[in-house]
C-alpha cells in the first residue's frame, strides 16, 4: 500500500464479465481518464467513487459505447466492445443504463415507462415482464401514474426497472440516487442493492458519496484526476488506502506527519503509532492517516493536550475539531453524553492499533 498504488481486479480479463484494460479517453487535448484497469466478474456489483471532475462519467458513458476510447480496450462477457478506432454500437452491448437525471418518458405512465425497451418481444411475454417488475420494486399500485405524480424515490425505480426490463448483462448507474434526501437515499439504495443481487445483476455504480460506494458494492474504484488509484473491497479502500491521495478523499480522517523510531513505531505530535507496514528505517519521514474514531480521550497528565474548536452534534456521538499546535488540527469522535465545548482542553492520544503511511512530501 504505501509502496505504490493498488489497483486489484476480482476477475481476470479472460473471464471478467466486464474488462476495463488501460482505457484512456480524451476529451479535445485534455485527457480525462488514462490507463484505467480494472474488471467485474458476473454478478459483481462495483463502485466507482471520485471527486466532481474526476472521470467517472466519461468512463461509464465509454463503457456504455457513447464516448470513445483513445487508448485500451473495454470487454463485455469476454468480447471486445471497445478498442482505439472500433466500437461496438450502444445497442448491441445489452447494457442498461440510468443516469443523474432519470430521463423518465413524460406521456407514458410506469408500466410504459418499463416497458419501452420491449417492442421486440411478444405482448404475453412483455406484460409478465413489466408485471414482474412493477412488483418486485413495489410499483404495482402506481402502474398507471405519470412522472409528474411519483415521488422522488418512486422516479428511482421506475428508472432502474426500465433499465433492468430487457434483462441487460450490465447495469450502469451514474450518480442515480444524488437528488435524494440521506435518509430516502439510504434506504433506497439498500433495496435496490438488495433487488440487484437477487436478480444476479452485474452492476457498476458511478458517485462521489463515500458511504455510497462503500455500502453499495463489493469492490470499489477511487478515480482521481482520471487515474484509478485503488481498486479493491469496500473495507480495505477505507482502512487500507492504497496511497495518500486515496487516504485523504475516503471517508474522514487527517494525514499528519511522523518519523520512524529506532523500533520502527511512528513518532506523532500526538503518540507513538503502529505502522501497518513494518521495516520503516529509523528517522524516515511519514505521512500517517488518523481518523476521527482513532482518537482516544486520556485522563489528566496522560496523552497530549488539545483545544476543541469545533463541536458538531451528531447524535449518540459529538464529532469534534482540535487543535495540537503548530496548526495541526485533527477530527475525533467523542460520546454525545458529556460533550466538549469550543474552548476546552482535552487530552488525547491514538488508539492501539496499526495505521496506514505513505511517503512524507
């Protein structure tokens, strides 16, 4: 990890349902994702989170067959869909993709809505189709209603089943749940994760929430300035960042400095700390990932003092800002029943445990 960037595929190539191989694609001069790699296996749901101008779009609109690659290949159940100078049209690539803005049809109520990816199959077998799925995303009672009469929630799987209807071998969703309240789009992502696998469906989510991603899928990408710094399971991405870029964007946490004692433990302005990787050489200079529920409080005279700047309530616990000194402030987790207040001196220190470095800069 601290060694390089890790960028690990559940799947091979050869078998991958879903191949993404060195895909690079411009945009005018500007290249906007470059040497991408990664793969799905079938039924695989995967993520790929990153800030607003990272790629993500661009490289799900490229799977998708509506943007082109300059470099790379993209595979689909082991066949090439994309490749410098061929593509394979977005029809024959039987993908399903809903996108930020839904794109619900207005005149058609949500049984057309559903069923408009199905003129090529008999009327019998479309109406059990579009039956199917009104009631496995609890639409059955809202068959005849328009657009305009369905909650915000309700759009969602109206969009989602429309784009499942013609049983496609990928599913792609950009930022689909991003208009949502937190607690509606919580809620509804874990139904629709759930309907997901229960169909088998591959599926890759594009978003820049943390949680979703995290939550969401088995295997999750970081895009940063159109490069894939870590491809790997939801857990090891958020304790095992693959490089300080990735540390500093997935979930909370702060990076401070350090330097390896002769035990090889790290040296911070706040304790000593465990690497995760030992054989660091004495005196080497760190960057060390602490995160808010790493912080421990201290009694009086032990552990390092710190002034609370920032105390945001949160419910069974307080989400605090301190600072050490010298301009390093860090995020803690303190209990809700004896909060701290803007002013206060704590004392804290790291939690045992062994915590993620990379080189210092």
């Amino acid at each position: 990890m601290s060694k390089g960037v890790a960028v690990a595929a559940t799947a091979s190539p050869v078998d991958a349902w879903l191949a993404v191989e060195d895909v690079a694609c411009d945009l005018g001069d500007e290249a906007v994702v470059d040497g991408v790699s990664f793969a799905l296996a079938r039924g695989e749901i995967g993520a790929l989170l990153g800030p607003s101008g990272s790629g993500k779009t661009t490289l799900i609109r490229a799977i998708a067959g509506l943007v082109p690659i300059a470099r790379g290949r993209i595979g689909l159940r082991g066949i090439e869909a994309s490749g410098p100078g061929r593509m394979r049209s977005p029809e024959s690539r039987r993908i399903g993709v809903v996108f930020q803005d839904l794109a619900l049809f207005p005149h058609l109520d949500v049984a057309g809505n559903i069923a408009f990816g199905l003129d090529g199959m008999a009327r019998e077998q479309r109406s059990a189709r579009v039956g199917e799925l009104l009631e496995r995303f609890a639409l059955s009672a809202l068959a005849h209603r328009r657009p305009h009469e369905l909650s915000g929630g309700q759009r969602q799987r109206v969009a989602i089943a429309r784009a499942l209807a013609p049983m496609p071998d990928l599913l792609l969703l950009d930022e689909p749940f991003s208009s949502l309240d937190a607690d509606l789009r919580a809620r509804l992502r874990g139904e629709i994760r759930g309907i997901l696998r229960d169909l088998g469906v591959t599926a890759l989510l594009v978003t820049h929430d943390h949680a979703e991603a995290l939550g969401f899928a088995d295997r999750v990408g970081v895009l940063i300035e159109g490069r894939l710094r870590q491809w790997d399971a939801p857990a090891t991405v958020f304790w095992r960042p693959a490089d300080a870029k990735v540390a500093s964007f997935v979930g909370e946490g702060r990076l401070i400095d350090a330097t390896a004692d002769p035990d090889g433990r790290l040296v911070t302005a706040i304790g000593l700390i465990d690497p995760d990787e030992p054989g660091l050489r004495p005196g080497e200079r760190r960057r060390v990932l602490v995160r808010p529920n790493q912080i421990e409080a201290k009694p009086a005279g032990h552990g390092t003092p710190a002034r609370v700047v920032r105390a945001e309530f949160t419910g069974a616990e307080i989400l605090i800002e301190v600072d050490i000194g010298d301009g390093l402030r860090l995020d803690a987790r303190w209990p809700g029943a004896a909060p701290p207040h803007p002013g206060d001196i704590l004392r804290i220190s790291p939690r045992p445990g062994r915590y993620p470095h990379y080189p210092a800069t």
